[in-house]
C-alpha cells in the first residue's frame, strides 16, 4: 500500500472482495472520499481473472466499463459475457 501523509488510509479490512467491479457502491464511495488513485486502486482489487485488458483497472487508460464509478454503472454488470465483444476478449479470448 502507497503510504500517504496527507491522506488516512483504506485498512485492507474494508475491502471485503478481491474484484474491483464487486465492490459496492459504499467502498467506491469511500475510495472517492479517501482520493485513491487509479494505481492504489490496481494493488488493491484485481480485474477479473478472464479479462485480457491489459492494465485495465487504470482509470482513463484501463476498460472505461470496468472503472465506472456511478452508482449502477457498468461496473455492476460486469461479466464473461458482458464483456464478450470487448476488442481484448476476441483478440485473446475471455
């Protein structure tokens, strides 16, 4: 974890699922509050184990619909099959 003096941090223990798009929508929130990165984001959650998007939790530059923050956005529907016309999944398969 990126030690931050100038802002307290997200206790592993908060994070109660591996996957960035399980996340409910009160850890985003917090995430948001506490100003975490895109890169603090990476070393805490994973990307699905069957996205093929490289980096893909790296906000602006990663897979807009997996770092969709609203509530109800994408990331909630984030699934094998959603995901199934990504450009990544039919180069490298999903």
């Amino acid at each position: 974890m990126i030690k931050n003096p100038k802002k307290p941090q997200l206790k592993v223990a908060e994070v109660s699922k591996p996957y960035f798009h399980e996340a409910s929508q009160r850890v985003i929130d917090k995430l948001i509050k506490l100003d975490v990165s895109w890169q603090e984001v990476m070393q805490q959650y994973n990307q699905p184990d069957w996205c093929k998007y490289q980096e893909a939790l790296s906000g602006k530059l990663g897979c807009w619909s997996l770092t969709d923050i609203e509530k109800n956005g994408l990331r909630t529907k984030i699934s094998k099959e959603f995901c199934k016309n990504c450009p990544e999944c039919t180069l490298y398969g999903c």
